[in-house]
C-alpha cells in the first residue's frame, strides 16, 4: 500500500498519518521533511532521500 503524507510541520501531523509512518518498511520523502516527522518512521525501514538537496 502507498500512502502520501505531507511535509512540514510535525505539530500538525495527523494520528493517521503517525500511525502510518511507525510501520513503514519505505519512507521517501524530501528535504522539507521535518526530522520530528522522520522519527516515527522505524530504524528498520529503508529511507530515501529524493528531491533537490
């Protein structure tokens, strides 16, 4: 399943979307991504940063 989650700020994350990332085996996402965001995202799954830099 693919989920798209926005980027910004982590306060306004929703639960879904927290839910989500904490199973996640793939995260892709960009450079706006707050870190806050990242961390929910297991140690486990693979990330990939894409995007401009």
């Amino acid at each position: 399943m693919v989920y798209l989650i926005g980027a910004g700020d982590a306060g306004l994350l929703t639960v879904k979307a927290q839910e989500i990332l904490k199973v996640a085996e793939i995260v892709i996402y960009d450079r706006l991504a707050a870190e806050k965001i990242l961390n929910y995202v297991p140690s486990t799954a693979g990330r990939f940063l894409i995007g401009k830099c």
